[in-house]
C-alpha cells in the first residue's frame, strides 16, 4: 500500500474500517465522497452501518445526517438505509432502499441543486460538518491527495470537515492521476472574482486536492470497485426519440443557431441518454465537446470515436465492460476527460458562458411546459433534481425526454399539470417523446400547449388531453393559460385510485410506446 | 431640438409621428424601448394606435408583434391594446388594459426571464425584428445615442432592427448623458467571455448606444414625461414585512453570514419594497449597493442618505416627486447611479458572482415553498415573471414577499399547493408575510411546510392549512412531499366559485392581515 500512500505520517494512521468507523457517534453530520456510483467510500460506511444495527438492536438508535456529491451505492446508501441509519439525507440519491424510507416518511430528504451544495455548507445550513469520510486513489509524499473517480463535493468537505478519514482505494487506477482539474478560486461574495473558464478543456486548477494533514484521524486502505452501473442497448423508444433529437440539431445547424460542432453537451444518464450518445456516434459528428456531470458507456465510446474531443465532468458512471475498456486505454483517455468539483461542473456562470446543451430525463412534462423531474404523483420522490436545473435554468437550450408513456401504457408522461415542477415554463425549451419533439422557444402558453399535445403525446392519451385542452380554453378562469383547477390533477389521482391514468383499463391501452 | 440632435443627417430625417407610424405595417414585429415604465416611446405608439383603429374601422384588422425592455405605460401598451393592435407582446406587461385581453385570450403574451430576451432575439426565435421604435436623450455629432431613462433591451433592438426610429425626447434631462454604460461584450456561445464585471459600480462598456446610421428611417421630437409611478406611504403589513426582514439580515450578520455592508441588493417595485427600503435608510447601514432593475423612489433616498453608495440598474421608475428630486440633484446622482443593459444588469453570471439579495413580491406560495409570481387561480396572468426568475435563480438569497392575505381575506397567500410555480422549491430561501418570516435553508419539504404555516400562515387560515398538511401526512401517496391532489388547488376553485378561498364568508374573516 506504500505506492499509494506515500506519505509515511499517513502511512501510520492506517486502520480497520471498523476502528475508523467508531469515530464516527450518533447525531454527527458526516460528508461523504461520491457522485453516480463513483468515487464513493466502500468500507467505512458498512462498518459504520453495522455499529448502527447493533446499536439499534440494544435499543439504542444511532443515526446520522449524510451528505455526498450525489447518488453512491448499495455499500453506502444502500447499507446505511437498510439499518435506518440516516436522520437526514442531501442532495441527491438514487437507492432503493433509501428512497423506501425517504417517501414512507422515515428520513428527511434535502433535493437540491448540486450547484448550491458547496455554498450553502459554507454558510453552514447544514450545520457543522464533523466527519468526511473521502475515497482517494492515493496520498502523495507531500500529503497532496489524488482524487478518485469522482471528485463530487470533496474539496467543499476537505475544507469544511472538522475531521477526515480517508479511504485509500487500490482499485481505482494509479493512472487517474493528472485527470482532475481541483479549481481552488471560488469565494464567498462579495470576493468572488470571474471563473477562468472559455473551453471545455481549460485547466484551471490543479490535478490534487488540497488536505490539512493535522485533520486526518484515520486511513483505510480498501481494493473494491465502484458500482456497476449497467448499460442496456437502447430500446426502440430511446432509438427513437435520439431520432427526433438528431432531426432537431439537424434543423438548428441548418438555421444557423448550431454549428456542426454543436456546443458542449451536457447528457443524463440511462437508456435515453444512451441512445442519444450512439446517434450522435453514427451521425457524422466529430469535434464535439461535453461539459457535463457524468462520464458514462456511450459517452467514453465517442471519445473513442473521435466523435467527442474531450469531456468534462465531475464523475464517471460506467458498466463493466466500460470499466475495463477505460483502464486498458487510461493514457488515451486521460488526455481527453477532466474531473472537476461538482461546483465547477455545474457553475451558472460556465454554464451559461459555454452555452452547454442540457439534455436530461424527466418524469412527465404538462401542456405548458413544465416539466417535473422528481416526484411520482406529487409526493413521492423518485430520486431528485440533481444537476438538470444549473444545466436547464443556465444552459442554451434546455431538452427534457422522456417515452410518452410508462408502465405498460398506465401512466402517461404529458398530462394537463405536473404534480410538482422542478423546471417551469419558463425554462424549457424542447420537450422530446418516442412521438415527437416539440420546439417551445418562443411560443406562447396556448401555442406550446397545441404542440406538445400534437407531437408528443402517446396516441392513447391525446384526445384525452386534447379534450381537456379544449373545455379549458372554453371555460378556464382565465385564457392565458388555461386550466380547470378541479381537473388538473385527477389524472395523478386517478392512478393513485386505480392504478392508471386511463379511463379505460390499462389492458385496453395499447400497452407502451409506438 | 439642434441641442439634442447634433447630427445634420439625423436632423434631417425629423418628421412627425404619424409619418412615421405610417412605416409600420400589419404583421410587422416591433421592437419598442421602455421598461417599468421609463424611456418607452410616447408619441409613434400612440399615432400607430390612431391608425390601427381607423383601420380596424374599415373592417382592415392592423396588429402587430411588440417586444420590449419590460412594462411601458398608456401611450404604448394601454393605447395598442385599447385598439387591440398587438397580436404578441413579450416579455413583460404591467398594463391593465393589455392584461385583460391576455386573459381574455385575445393577445398571445411570452411571460420569460428578462435575461432571456437578447439571446432569444439574436437566435430569432422571434421572427425578424422589422422595426426598432427607441426612445432617446439625444444624438451625438457622431450618430451615437444618448440613452433614456432606461435601457432595457435598447442595444439589441437598434442592432436586430432593420429599420430604425428614433424618438429624441427632450423632456428627459440632458444630464443623464454619461449615466450609462453599455457593454458591447456579450456574444453567443461559444465566443462568450468572462463579463469583467466583479463590483457593482464597475464601468465595464460606453455610455452611448451604437447605431448603423443607415438603418434610421425617421426621427421623431417629443417632449414628455415618464409615467409617473404613483408612490404611496407604506401600509402597516408592507411595515411589519420589512420589519422582519430587516430582523433577518440583523441575525445572518450575527451568523456571520453577511456583513453589515450585507451584499448588492436587487428590489421588486411597489408598496413592499418600499416599506423594505425605508427600513433600510433608518436602520444603520451605510455604504450598501444595490445590483437590480429597477431605481425607484426608495433607492433614490438611500443614495441621498448615504446609505446606498450606489446602485446599478436599467431603467428608473420614479413617483412625480422622485423625478423632480432627481432631477433636481443629477450630478449628484449621475456618479452613484449607472445604467446597463437588462442583458447584464439580469445576467446570470454577473447575480452568481456578486451574491445579490434578491428581494420580490409574489402572488402566492406554498406550504413546500413553491412560489407563484404571475399567475392568479392558475390562469389568470397578472404581470410576468419579470426578473425575479434571473435574481432568485443565481443570487444569494432569494426572498419572497407578500401579505398572507388579498382581498379583504378572501385570498391566502400561503396555500396547500400553489396554482402556477414560478419559482420552486429548490430555489426559495426566504418567505415573508407580515406574520413572520420562514428561513427555508437546509429544510427538507416537512420541515418547510410547518415552518411556513407557523410563521406566514394568517390566523384565520392557519388551522385549515395545519389540518391539509396533517392529513396529508396521515394519507398521501409519498410521504416526501405529503399531498392530496383532490384538495391540493381547492382553495383556488372555490375562489372561482365563491369569492374566498376560505369555507367561512368573507365577512367573518378578520377581513386582511392582522
């Protein structure tokens, strides 16, 4: 473990993950590393969850409140859910043991920007941070760390942590080293000063992160790979909707609001934005660039390619197989990717400089244009906004997908309201489904609505919308954008009832996307 | 009229307004000066209205597509909607008679962020711009332009236009000449750059405005004032709001989270951020800035106390009283007052950088800190989203305002589920009644929504908001963000329907805040 740990004070402080984990005592608030699988401590975080059980079961509870980058996995969120070992949860999850608890109402959710996570612990919201608990690939002979495959939060909670332990993780590559680009520029106002930042590319802080050493209360030395996060060919839905989506860039290189090298792609993860990464691969492309979170299969099979310059991001996300096919091929790779904080990722003000095309999934979109990425029904949360608002609100154009309908046909994705948005009118401008796209710039609250409906709704709801359209038009309130309060949302309520947003029964409905 | 216009050539395209209304044409789009109701065009509007009416007369229908900086007055709006002239407005109104036929659905209205106009405009997501209509002080011997009392959106318009007039009013002091500063900086991406501006009172641009000569095609002399904006005394809840937000910041400096310089202030217009204002100027501060939209008569009195060193904006909106001390006092004011562009007195970057406190009143919000700037029962659109959407979005704080009642107590200002979201809640810090404020930061949804009815709620729709919130806890579908989507917009209905959103009648209510 020398190789990586190369400071011999560190050295010393090795130490079972359980000693490591007892420094860790109920009601603490403890930052973790870790964004989409990635990066993530593996060990501590079980020990810690099996003190906790123990101590449930002397009938002695002992929670904490847990802060990350974003989602972790079964060893992290997965282990401490299933002990209900969180009193409060931020910002950002996708287990699903975890979000059992959150929506029966056991432990408090902060769905946040990850925009707005470093400020606001800075301002202390969050209270005092007591422990970070932060995978690293190694510690250099200065003390310097070399970040893992994320980089998340974990500058934020270096700083602010009153105590660290760090996990030292052979398993992640020696040759991650140089990848990152840690921007130690940021400030408070009134001192903040302009982010450095014209390309993609540009490197504007330095590959390791900064640690007081006198912080560090104990080093674990692990070997365990990230999550797997599985990659599924795309289905003829996703096919078809990265279809309408290359139509569109089609259009707008032909207008002359796009050149052919695009401007930075910010892409979500999953099958859509799987399927959107291989269409632009057989599209001609080539020069591209991304500026986005998450570095996943289709993304790293451009840069490949050639389709793909170089990808900026804060994490990576990748299956097995895009495991192995990133380390045979590291120094080709580390060339073309930078890892940089979450803050700098997903910063409003590069965002909106670079003029990133924001492409993100969402749960159901309504006739306006507002789009709700994070709750089923209004009330239960799927997993949370994430970065889809700093990349939607601040972006050039803002594009939400989704199949028109899920769940065998039971649920469709445009409905007459969202039951909850986390993207407004405002703020969205494509909206795509396996049926369509619809282009919202510059259109008017009734005009938007007659689109959406037209192209993107599933055939099986749309003279249903298209009816309640019509009866709103009439005898709405009032006609800018109208709406009939007592029906808005029975579509939502009628799938809580029944099961379905359908009239008729879900074996009546064409049965998913066409 | 030589004095205002020291260019021969543009001294020999004067005509009157009528000649030049005649070069506007049906369907044509026109792109106005004015914003909040100052530096918008007085007399070609008003001769355009005398013609679409004569037309409209000989069964000829004449509208067109009027774009602007934000709200204007009756010479414009009033007069082109009074002869329903206008078949699209953006992005901003404020006028009582255009409203009306928005919500009549007579008038297609584009309610978008302020900051989005320019770069919706460059992508000509708004068709061709056929004629720029701008009001300005006067013309220089080199053919650039003294601006107005606003500037707004004035840069894009004379560069999109194809054709150009002019109105050179006299009636605006010839010492506004030197308050602005246009910036010819921005670009589209990716030729975008760092906007160097890193302190409110920076001088980043020039204070004239470019024109191609070439595209002038008429120059009109007015001599007429500014609508007045009626400023009265603040009410006793306006009071009792800014009480407690003056309370707020006095605890965030203790906190340590601002200084006692606190950061650049950005106000919505009208009877509560006047209240806020004036407790401002008695509260002890002294060399405050403001980075906002708007200068209005409250922050005409903190430059002249010294308690606002100086306050950046684009557009003045002054009582009768407030112009004449203005006036009275420009060289006073020229050096603590700068006028930008809505491009970058709104921009994203420049809000994130600068940390501003971002302060405006609201219709309504909800018990999870949804907040609802525009929309009345969900379709009834008031005025627009404004800028409120630019600051809330990227400032430091952002502070929401009302009275936790309207109308006599028939309307709630806190409601179980706003009727049209804005603002979500992911972005709503602050929320402020005259009962209270609710500090939001750090909060997960349950937490918010009892805060909120504990502080903002007004007594008499306390109990009934606790018992939605109770009840739902007990049963909706996710205990996340617990609803009940049958009820969730019953308030807003049985406003429809009665008058009140209450189940008692309006005469029982205590009948207002208390």
């Amino acid at each position: 473990m020398q190789d990586r740990i190369r400071n011999a004070d560190m050295f010393n402080r090795l130490m079972s993950a359980e000693q490591a984990a007892g420094l860790i005592k109920p009601g603490m608030t403890v930052a973790m590393s870790g964004f989409t699988g990635a990066g993530y401590p593996k060990a501590v975080p079980q020990a810690l969850a099996a003190r906790m059980e123990a101590a449930a079961s002397a009938g002695d509870p002992f929670r904490i409140k847990v802060l990350t980058g974003a989602s972790t996995a079964p060893e992290l969120d997965g282990a401490l859910a299933k002990v209900n070992g969180m009193e409060l949860r931020l910002p950002y999850q996708s287990d699903p043991a975890l979000r059992e608890r959150i929506n029966n109402g056991e432990i408090d959710y902060i769905d946040m920007h990850l925009s707005h996570v470093a400020q606001h612990t800075w301002s202390g919201f969050f209270g005092n941070i007591d422990v970070a608990v932060i995978e690293v690939a190694g510690v250099l002979e200065d003390g310097r760390l070399i970040p893992s495959s994320s980089v998340g939060n974990n500058k934020t909670w270096l700083e602010q942590a009153d105590k660290v332990i760090l996990e030292v993780n052979r398993f992640q590559p020696a040759g991650l080293e140089g990848m990152h680009d840690i921007y130690y520029g940021t400030a408070l106002p009134p001192d903040r000063k302009p982010i450095p930042l014209i390309r993609p590319d540009d490197r504007i802080g330095e590959p390791y992160l900064r640690v007081d050493p006198a912080k560090i209360v104990a080093v674990v030395a692990t070997d365990a790979p990230d999550r797997n996060s599985p990659f599924s060919a795309p289905d003829e839905a996703s096919q078809r909707i990265a279809g309408h989506l290359l139509d569109f860039f089609t259009n707008e290189i032909k207008q002359g609001r796009l050149t052919k090298k695009l401007l930075p792609l910010q892409s979500g993860v999953g099958n859509i934005a799987n399927a959107v990464l291989a269409a632009l691969s057989e599209s001609g492309y080539e020069d591209l660039t991304a500026y986005t979170e998450v570095i996943q299969d289709g993304m790293l099979e451009l840069i490949r390619k050639g389709v793909l310059k170089m990808a900026s991001a804060t994490s990576f996300s990748l299956s097995a197989a895009g495991m192995k096919e990133f380390n045979n091929n590291l120094d080709f790779y580390r060339t073309r990717i930078l890892l940089r904080p979450q803050e700098i990722s997903n910063h409003p003000e590069l965002i909106r400089r670079l003029g990133c095309i924001a492409m993100n999934g969402m749960i159901e979109a309504d006739i306006y244009g507002n789009v709700n990425s994070t709750h089923i029904a209004g009330s239960k949360v799927m997993n949370g906004i994430g970065g889809s608002g700093d990349f939607a609100r601040n972006g050039w154009l803002s594009i939400f997908m989704s199949p028109s309908t899920a769940k065998a046909g039971s649920i469709s994705g445009i409905v007459p309201m969202v039951s909850h948005v986390d993207h407004t009118e405002h703020d969205t401008m494509v909206i795509v489904t396996e049926q369509g796209l619809a282009d919202l710039r510059g259109l008017a609250p009734k005009q938007r609505a007659q689109l959406i409906i037209d192209r993107c709704t599933h055939p099986d709801y749309r003279p249903m919308l298209q009816d309640y359209f019509d009866r709103a038009k009439r005898e709405s309130y009032g006609k800018h954008t109208p709406h009939l309060l007592n029906e808005a949302l029975s579509w939502h309520q009628r799938f809580i009832e029944t099961g379905s947003m359908h009239h008729y029964p879900v074996g009546a409905l064409s049965g998913g996307t066409r």
